[in-house]
C-alpha cells in the first residue's frame, strides 16, 4: 500500500513537472514573437510604426524594447517600449512610433517569463519608400473663384484745389483787348480822330471869331 502511494505520488510530479517545462518552453520561446516596421503618419508626423505580435499560448506578459541598430549591429539608444500584457495562441500585438528612417532595421528585445532582453531573430526593416505625411486638416482655402494675383487700381479723381500749379487760365493778349485803330470809338465818338477834328474846330471857330470881331470894328469906324 505504501508503495503503490509512492508510485502515484511519483507519477503526480512528474506530471507536474513536465507541464511546468511544457508552459515554460511556451512563455520563454522567442520564435513566438514577430515583428514588422511600417511608415506611419497617424500624429501627423512621420514616424515608424514597430509593431510586435505575441502568440505565446500561456499567456505570460511580455515587455518590448526598441533600440537604435548602430552599422556593425550593436546597440543605439533606446527609441520606445511596449508591452503585452495577455498574449494568446491567436497573437497580441503592441506598437511602438520612433523615427522613421527609410530601409532602415531596429533591434527588438523581448523580456518575458525566462527571457531576459533577448534579441528577436527576425528584426524588422522598414519600407525602402518614402514616407510622406498628409495633413488632415480641411483645406481653407475658399471654393470660389481665387482673386487676382495683382490689386486692381482705381484712379481717384483729381479735386481742383489739387491740381497742378501749372495749369493756369489763360491770360488774354494786350493787343487783342484792345481795340482797331478808327474801329474802337467810332459809336461813342471817341478814337484818335477826334483829338484831329476837335482841333480843327477849335481853329475854325477862332477864325470865325476874329473875322467878326474885325468886321464890328470897320462897321462902328464908319458910324463915326
């Protein structure tokens, strides 16, 4: 009887320990993990999007660094992290956004369960494409039609008080005011004939004058 108790309680650990190896080959496997890096513009800023998918079916959480690969493969900064909390067999992915660099690869690490900062086998290269963000943002600009490239001027009119000093009315000519000679006074009995005619009226009456006062003279000499 004690023996048969030995026996089971033998075959009860050994079973439990090949179970306990069986989950921890599933939580500590690194073939479990994949990656990939794509060109994301989702913040509107060019970034690489790492994204890691985890199909460990004992769900054991996982965590996920992503660091700089310098040229000979050895470590850069470290870029983002991620992490996993419940992983399944159908596969449970996390994303990191770090600087997007064309054709570029990153070195993943895993740290679950029994591992410890390993480095995925299969590191993900990015798209050797550009990567060019797009604004979604609505455009502002208006639907109707665009305005000129040039103002239109519009010549505003000149007011007389601002016109030119130099455009003064005409000043009429001094001969042309006046008027012909023997034409201007004819009608008023003005004009240079008439200083001519007064003159010889003024001797013809004095003449006339004397003569008739020489005539009165021999007219009373012959009364006496």
């Amino acid at each position: 009887m004690t023996f048969k108790r030995a026996v089971t309680a033998a075959a009860a650990a050994a079973t439990a320990a090949v179970l306990l190896a069986s989950g921890s080959a599933y939580a500590c496997s690194i073939s479990d993990f994949t990656a990939k890096a794509t060109c994301d513009t989702s913040t509107g800023e060019v970034r690489a999007a790492i994204t890691v998918t985890d199909k460990d079916p004992s769900g054991t959480p996982a965590d996920i660094t992503v660091r700089r690969r310098m040229a000979v493969g050895s470590d850069g900064e470290t870029l983002g992290t991620g992490h996993i909390e419940h992983p399944t067999a159908a596969g449970v992915s996390t994303t990191v956004l770090v600087p997007w660099i064309q054709g570029y690869q990153w070195n993943i690490y895993v740290t679950a369960g029994n591992i410890h900062e390993e480095l995925l086998t299969n590191l993900p290269i990015s798209p050797d494409t550009p990567c060019v963000a797009t604004s979604s943002h609505p455009s502002s600009t208006p639907t109707g039609p665009a305005p000129s490239a040039s103002p239109t001027v519009t010549a505003t009119p000149t007011s007389p008080a601002a016109a030119p000093a130099t455009s003064t009315s005409p000043v009429p000519s001094t001969s042309a005011s006046l008027p012909a000679a023997g034409t201007g006074l004819a009608e008023t009995g003005g004009g240079s004939n008439t200083t001519l005619i007064g003159g010889s009226a003024a001797v013809v009456i004095t003449a006339g004058a004397g003569v008739l006062f020489a005539v009165r003279r021999r007219t009373a000499a012959a009364r006496h």
